[in-house]
C-alpha cells in the first residue's frame, strides 16, 4: 500500500536517514518510534507528502484516502465541531457544502437540478447521510458530549480541540491514518477508546502513529518502526517485542566484538612469539592472514538517551506510608470527595484518575495539608516526608525546595 524505497532526508548538510527501504501493508498498525529529535513526525510528513526526500521515492497505491492528524488548532476556528470532523473527508464535505447551496437558491433550474442529481449519487456512495451520525459517535467516544457539536471551534477549550482533530482524523473510513502522539492530552477514558477504534480499525485499512506511550503502543501495534542511528528499521510486533529484539542484537554485536578480540590478541601474541623462528614461520605468516580478515565491528552510537533519576530518601521509610480514612470534602456547594478512604503501603505507586479534575487536586491538596477535609483524617508514616508538583505550579517553582529530590548523573 505504502512503499519507501532507498529514501534519504538531508537537512543542512547532515543526512538524518538514508538506505530506507520498507513496505506498509493492510490490515496493520505501524508504531514510528525513536528519540526526540530522530526524526519521527519528519518521517510521518514524507509519507504523508507534505515533505520531498532527498532522495529515493514513497509510493502510495493510486485511489486510496490518507487522513493526517493536524495539529493547528486554530485552523478550523471559523467551523462548527461537527463540520470540522466531517472535513476529515474533504471531497464529502464539499459536496454535502454544494448540495446545500443548490437547494438554497432562489432561481434552482433544470442543470440545477442535473448537477444536484449527480452529487446526490455520489455523496450517497460516500455514506454521506450517515456523516453526522457517524461524526457525532468519534466525538463522544472521545469524551466531547453532543451539547458541543453545533458550537464553533473558537469557542471550544484547547484540550477538547485536540480531540476534535483527532476525531477528523479517524473520519470517514480512510484507507491509510497518520496520527502523530494521538494521546497527548487525552484522558484514560479516551485512551482506551482510540485504543479500541485502532484494533477494529485494523481490520479495514492501516494506522501509522508516531508515539511515546509504551502501554498504547503495546496493545494498538503489529509491528514498530524504529529510526536509530541514522536508519529506518522495521520489526514485527508491538513495543516489548522490539525492545526485545533490539537488545538481543545489540548483546549479540557486543559478544561477537568480544570473541573477535580475544581472538585477535591470542593471534598478536603468537605472531609475536614465533615471527622470527623458522620453525614456526609458516603458522605465523597463516596467523598473520587470519588477523588481517578479523575486525572489531564498531557499533554505531544511539540517539537515545535515558536518563537517570533518582530519589535519595533522608532515611528509609517504615512499614506505615498513608492512611486516609473517611475523607469528605464540598466546594461551593458541591461534594467532591465522600468517605474516600485508602492506605498506601511501602512500595505501592498510586494514580488518582476521574472525570472530575477538580475532586483529584482537592484530594491533592488534603494530602498535602493545604485544605482540611470537611470530615475523616489523614495520617502520614512519621518516618516519610513528601514532595508535591501541584496542577498550577507557577507559584510552587518560586517557592518549592529541593531538599528531598536529587538528579545524579549517571553515564
């Protein structure tokens, strides 16, 4: 469906990739990984058209429908939500658009009547009396209720734009879809939708994402594109299976090099030994031939990096960590928190998740002893201290220590 063949991108003089050659088919979700700066949405720009190689070709097989993740927000300002979806298929809207027009007009004539004919057709093989239907279902599976389908894209919050564009990119059944980090800014619920609507996607074209959620990329993807070292490579299988590999071959060239030198220094220190005896000439001179033919492969370096973080506790913590216990909070009227009780136990890593944001930073903030719970208790270990990196933390970087956080550097 898609091929790339002995592609090369050159910027500033500095090929970013170059010899790639790889082929998308059907029926799969392809996960485009690497580190910042690799390369990655680049990539996804070339196959989508927006970028030229510098070399080498992308073919896409003649008639199909690509759909792109846009990221201008602001693009669509002067649009409904529900019409900045269905422009996810361009040729549908602007025939839903025409017909409109047509029918609108004062003096609608016999050609008039021809040429509504003919876009009727069309737009009825397009699915185009289900559009609405079908636009309004991404929405909400996205978590954008029906109340804000008819509202204009500049009254909408930022992070519900978001999701609209990303509902116009999963639109309209297109053959190919180019998402490029489709979870930021989505909630778990989200998540779980889109990871849904990929996997029964599968079955009818192909998804190409760019991303960093290790979790998504597990559970959406056939198989991985990793860009490193100045190269393109393909696996198949999700994430783990990836690391995995890649691993098992970085392992592998290390163990090669490994015999490779200890073959090389037993030769050096016969070659050595016995050079100058007659005797033994002979097997030097063979040894000498073989040495020449062995070499140290040198492995390339990585763009990744990882870096190392590190939490220095001021003494290690006891067996008690946090017990809350009946906690109720109302704000403004409204109850946030009713008899919430837990108890975090060492070792444990906790997430607070809920469609009320506001519930979660005001059962932050309990924890942290900067509101009082209007009933129940909190009680941390004594042995424990804490460290907070509130929702609104403009204030917080002014005033925060660092007492209890260190970044030691690891090579």
């Amino acid at each position: 469906m898609i091929t790339v063949s002995n592609v090369a991108l050159q910027f500033g003089g500095t090929f970013l990739f170059q010899h790639v050659d790889l082929q998308f088919l059907p029926g799969n979700c392809y996960g485009i990984i690497g580190a910042n700066g690799a390369g990655k949405s680049t990539f996804l720009r070339l196959l989508s058209g927006e970028l030229e190689t510098t070399q080498g070709e992308i073919s896409i097989k003649p008639g199909l429908r690509m759909s792109v993740l846009r990221q201008d927000q602001f693009a669509y300002d002067a649009y409904t939500v529900l019409d900045t979806v269905i422009m996810g298929n361009q040729r549908l809207y602007d025939v839903m658009k025409q017909k409109d027009t047509l029918y609108a007009k004062p003096d609608f004539s016999d050609e008039d009547g021809l040429l509504a004919s003919e876009l009727e057709v069309e737009f009825a093989e397009m699915n185009g009396w289900e559009a609405e239907s079908d636009a309004s279902q991404i929405l909400q599976g996205l978590g954008i209720p029906v109340e804000l389908h008819e509202n204009k894209m500049a009254d909408v919050d930022g992070r519900l734009k978001v999701k609209v564009l990303l509902a116009q990119a999963l639109f309209g059944n297109p053959d190919i879809i180019l998402l490029d980090e489709p979870t930021n800014n989505l909630d778990i619920e989200s998540i779980n939708w889109l990871e849904n609507f990929i996997m029964d996607y599968e079955d009818k074209g192909m998804v190409i994402v760019v991303s960093h959620d290790r979790h998504f990329l597990n559970t959406v993807c056939t198989h991985i594109v990793d860009i490193d070292y100045g190269k393109i490579k393909m696996y198949v299988g999700n994430y783990d299976f990836w690391y995995e590999s890649s691993q098992l071959v970085q392992q592998l060239m290390r163990n090669k090099n490994k015999r490779n030198e200890e073959k090389i220094a037993e030769l050096q220190a016969f070659i050595s030994r016995f050079s100058a005896n007659k005797a033994k000439s002979k097997q030097a001179t063979a040894r000498r031939r073989l040495l020449d033919k062995l070499s140290i492969e040198e492995i390339p370096m990585s763009s990744r990096r990882y870096p190392f973080v590190g939490f220095s506790p001021e003494r290690e913590v006891g067996k008690d960590i946090l017990f809350v216990t009946d906690v109720s909070k109302t704000v403004d009227g409204v109850k946030l928190l009713d008899k919430v009780s837990f108890i975090m136990n060492k070792n444990d890593k906790i997430a607070f998740v809920g469609e009320n944001e506001l519930a979660v930073t005001v059962l932050f903030k309990i924890l942290m002893g900067e509101l009082q719970p209007d009933e129940g208790s909190v009680r941390w270990g004594i042995t424990t201290s804490q460290s907070y990196f509130p929702k609104d933390n403009s204030a917080y970087f002014e005033t925060v220590s660092y007492t209890h956080l260190t970044l030691p550097t690891k090579a």
